[in-house]
C-alpha cells in the first residue's frame, strides 16, 4: 500500500498521544509515501502534523460518530463516506466488544486493527511499547519506543544564559508537588544559578504561574500560559533542561529532546514515565508531598552540570 490511505483513530489526553507518536512514525516510515491521517483531538493531534508525521488531521466530533457506538446504529452519512475513503483504519478507542469495529466495517472494506486505548499497569510493559504491538501484523517490529517531535520554529541562540522550562502542574492535583515547595525551589534556582526560568501551565494553572513568579525578578522568568502545543513544543525545544510533573507536558518536553527531573507521584513509573534516558524520575517512598526541597535541588544540581556538559 504505497501511496494508500491510512487513518489513525486516536483520542486520550496530551500524554496518551505522544506515547503513540512511536506507532505513528513507525508507520510513516513503513509507508512513507502513503497518505496518513489522524482522527482525533485537533489541539493535540495537531503535533503530529507540526512534527511532519501525519498529512492531515480530522476532529472526533462525538455527537456524529455516536451511532458508531451502538449495535447496528444508524450511522451518519458524512462519516460513513469519510471511513470508505482508506485503505486501512488503526483505532486506539476503547471498543471492547468491537461494535465500533463492526460498524465502521459496514462502511469500508480496510483492514481494521484494533490498538489498547490504555495500557495496563498491572502488566508493567511501558505504554508506548503497547501501542506500537499492533503493528506487528504490518510486520513492524522493534520500532523505536521513545517519542520524538522536532517541530521547526525559531532557533535559540547558542550565546546568554541557560533556560530551565518548569511546569509545576498536571492534570491532578495529587500529582504535583505541593506549591510551597515550588516556590522555595525554585527562588533556589534564582540564587544557585544564572539561567533564565519559563513557567509552563495551562488555564487552571494560570493562578498558581502568577504567584510563583511574583517574587523572582521579572528579567530571569517569563510565563508560558495555554500556548497551543505545538508553540509550547517550539517554546520547549529551546530551553536547556525540563523539571516537571507526571504529566502530558512533560512527555511533550522529552519527545522534543529536553533533559529533565521528574517529580514523580505514585502512577507505575515503570508503564507511563517517558521512555527517554535523558528524563530522570524522582520519588519519595511515602510520597511526592514528603520530598524535601534539599533532595530536589541537590538532583537538579547533578543532573543540570551533566547536561550542560554534553
């Protein structure tokens, strides 16, 4: 199927996708000249197609494909025609008694392959290796399991001082570190160095960005706020090292290269850290809310001095 099409069915959170992006550059390569499309979330698929990986991406409109979800439901008329267009569909939805499957199959005669929209924790394989399995029955094995995102955009000056991005959120709140630590960290970090700070966040992080930078002095931070992902991507790809969260913004920092430290919480790190060998995980055995402001400096420090050096 050199010059076919194929349709990847992908919805999730920010971090769910870019565990994915190995499948979807494997396929890429696979098919290089094939036309690869995206049905999912545009604001985060949207990676994709900055990183050159997809040639178009579609949104899941959840209304239109309802019909898609019932057993011989009546299926919207647009969509039916949409799905007859591949020739092949990769669906990573939860379907577990494939009626989606069933249904689409009603529309188009592609081969079908059903990908986990989960990986499991209690089977311990990192969720990226999950994703790219299915695969293997395009004969696609031993793919590269870390994700990587290069997006064009300005290139950093090579001369001034360092950049530390931070995002000291995550989409829960029992993930983060507790913000009095943040803060004391990070007027750490203004005293112990010379680098400049980006804080990243989302719209329910915007408080908590204003009031970790009101005492740091204006000249050494700058906020990074509900940036589209793939500005943040650019934004990322221009700092020198990453301290963050079990979060989407963190994969999103080490697919496009960045050192960092992970402040991590109680998720199977062994299943949804990012894979890179450049992002260190840091833990407390009772807990994220027990690490101590020293312990993470001091990791900082080590991790920060190696960096620079290579």
């Amino acid at each position: 199927m050199p010059k076919g099409k194929i349709l990847i069915i992908r919805g999730g959170a920010i971090g769910d996708f870019i565990l994915t992006l190995p499948a979807i550059t494997a396929l890429r390569q696979q098919f290089p000249e094939a036309h690869l499309e995206i049905l999912g979330y545009p604001h985060i698929a949207q990676l994709a197609m900055a990183g050159g990986l997809v040639n178009k991406v579609q949104s899941i409109d959840a209304r239109a494909l309802a019909g898609f979800f019932a057993r011989n439901g009546a299926l919207a008329e647009d969509l039916a025609d949409y799905f007859s267009e591949f020739d092949m569909v990769i669906s990573y939805l939860y379907d577990p008694d494939e009626i989606f499957r069933t249904n689409v199959s009603r529309c188009t005669k592609a081969q079908y392959i059903s990908g986990p929209h989960r990986a499991r924790d209690v089977e311990g394989i990192h969720a990226a290796k999950v994703y790219l399995k299915p695969l293997e029955r395009l004969a696609i094995f031993d793919a590269p399991h870390v994700p990587t995102l290069l997006i064009d955009g300005p290139i950093r000056e090579q001369a001034g001082q360092p950049a530390i991005a931070l995002h000291p959120g995550s989409g829960s709140e029992k993930k983060n570190w507790p913000e009095d630590r943040w803060s004391a960290f990070i007027h750490e970090l203004i005293n112990a160095t010379e680098a400049n700070l980006l804080l990243v966040g989302g719209e329910a992080e915007g408080e908590r960005l204003q009031r970790l930078a009101a005492a740091l002095p204006p000249f050494r931070v700058r906020i990074a706020q509900s940036l589209p992902l793939s500005e943040l991507a650019v934004e990322l790809q221009r700092a020198d090292f990453f301290i963050g969260h079990d979060s989407g913004i963190s994969h999103l920092a080490s697919a496009v290269g960045l050192p960092g430290l992970l402040l991590w919480g109680d998720t199977a790190k062994e299943v949804w850290r990012p894979p890179s060998e450049k992002m260190v995980v840091l833990q407390h055995p009772t807990g994220l809310a027990k690490l101590e402001v020293e312990t993470v400096l001091k990791a900082f420090e080590n991790l920060f001095a190696t960096s620079e050096k290579t």
